[in-house]
C-alpha cells in the first residue's frame, strides 16, 4: 500500500502470489472484484475475467455507472476503504480487488488486478504469452497515450486550432500503425488473443462512445477510414466475453457527468453499431464458445 504523498489519495498494490507463503494467494471465491462496466480499467478486468471463465472462482460486484459518494467513489467502497486504510482521506474509487478473509483491499491498481487475475486458474486462452510482457506494455502505451490521450487533446474545446491538428495527426497515425498490423495478422500480437487486445479494444470503444463525441464530422471521417482496424473491433464485439460486458448507457452517463464541454458535428457520425453486441442482464458467467 503506497502513496505518493501525504496527501495523495492512497492506492493498494499488493499482488496475489504462487502459494500461501505469498500472503495473498489464489483461493477460490476468497476474493471479489468490484467493477463499474462504464470505466475503461473496469471494462478491461471484465472481459478479462471472463475471458479468463472465472465466475465460478473470483465473484464479481457490479457498481453503478457514475460514483454516487459526495467528492466522486462509491458508497459501496467506502467500508472495505476504511477497514483498509484508518480515515482514509480520499474517494472511495474502482477498481477493486478484495480479500473476504480479511475485508480488507487487495489492489486498486488496474494493471497489477489484470496481470493477476491469471494466478486463479480458469480455462481461457493464455493472455500473457511468454516473453510478450514488453509488447503488452508497449500496446498498451501505444493504446494510453498515442490514441487516447490525443483524441482528447484533438477534441478539447478552446484548445489552440493547431494543438488540436497536431494531436489528430498524432491519433491518426498511431491507427495507422494498427491498421498495417492487421493487413497481415489477426491479433494485436500475431495469431493469439492476449492481454493486448483487450486493452486496445476497450480503448477502441472509448474513442467511439466517448472521444468522437468531441470531433468534428471530418475528424471522425478520418479515424473511420482505418476499415481493418474497425473491422478487427467488431469482430472482438462479437466474441460473448468482450461484447457482452458492454454498458453503453453506462458509459454515456459516465461520459456526461465528467463532460460539459458542447459535443461537436462528429457526435452523430458513430463507427460500430455497438448496441448489436451490448449486455443487456446483470451479470452472469459467459460461456465460451465451442
């Protein structure tokens, strides 16, 4: 448990080990994760563990779509906080991983969560294939900071006319860059579902449900024309542990309640008919195919 100062809203970052002499290890129903489906980082875990087929071994809580505490968290988080953290100074945030043995947090720390979640068995495809831990993390600074934090810089209302041309321009081609990729392979990685398509397709769907809500009409026009890209995005949509874990209405709530600015002539111009594919049950275990 760490924090970068006194101040700082505290995070947890222990991990689950091999075997009991790690402290936290793998055990079943033990632990509970403690999502909102509406938050990329929540989004991801999700269709990790259900990629993964853990509804069986690391239950699942559900949060709402927008923190309802005073200052931003959730109600729900603030017991497992306190017990966790004596007068814990901050919000009670997502995600959350908890140990039921102790009632005590585990980690917030997203990354750290979905690297984790394989310790729990399951019998789902290998998402960390060995020695492709550099390319995961460099999918997904590609994913955090060449489509993501571009697309909002590209779309900020009163930004200076040429930071905003800048950023597309730098949006652009890292799709470009993903767009060459799958002229030849059909994962991020090659032939394999990993870790690294989860991330770039949850930031796939952020930049369409969230992100061209600030865009014009001809900016979205040119990061639809990338039709490999878009069409490998569908094709995860339809696979039951990614499209499934979709709350777009979540996600538009969200989105509103973080966002004021005016939305732009690009928001009518949608890429994926996501709503094919949306969840539309509380939450279930997903089966997988075949």
């Amino acid at each position: 448990m760490s924090a970068t100062s006194p101040t700082a809203v505290p995070s947890f970052r222990s991990r689950i080990g091999c075997d009991a002499r790690s402290g936290y290890y793998a055990a079943p129903r033990r632990y509970r994760l403690h999502l909102a489906l509406s938050c990329p980082h929540g989004l991801q875990i999700a269709v990790t563990h259900s990629l993964l087929g853990l509804g069986d071994t690391l239950p699942v809580t559900l949060l709402p779509a927008v923190p309802d505490a005073p200052g931003g968290g959730y109600r729900a988080l603030r017991p497992l906080y306190e017990a966790s953290w004596h007068q814990h100074p901050g919000p009670a945030v997502a995600p959350v991983l908890s140990d039921g043995w102790t009632g005590r947090i585990v980690s917030t720390h997203a990354p750290d969560i979905l690297r984790d979640l394989t310790r729990f068995g399951g019998h789902g495809p290998d998402l960390h294939p060995c020695g492709a831990e550099k390319a995961i993390e460099g999918v997904g600074r590609l994913c955090e900071q060449g489509i993501t934090r571009t697309a909002q810089r590209a779309g900020q209302p009163g930004a200076d006319s040429a930071a905003r041309d800048t950023a597309l321009a730098t949006l652009l081609s890292a799709l470009d860059v993903l767009e060459w990729r799958f002229a030849s392979q059909e994962y991020v990685l090659g032939g394999e579902l990993s870790l690294a398509d989860v991330q770039l397709w949850v930031t796939l769907v952020q930049l369409d449900t969230v992100h061209r809500h600030h865009l014009d009409a001809a900016a979205v026009h040119r990061i639809t024309d990338h039709p490999r890209l878009w069409a490998y995005a569908r094709r995860l949509a339809a696979h039951p542990a990614f499209g499934s874990r979709l709350d777009l209405d979540g996600i538009a709530r969200r989105h509103h309640a973080h966002c004021r600015g005016r939305e732009a002539a690009g928001a009518a111009v949608q890429i994926v008919d996501w709503a094919g594919y949306a969840r539309r049950d509380a939450w279930e275990p997903v089966r997988q195919p075949g």
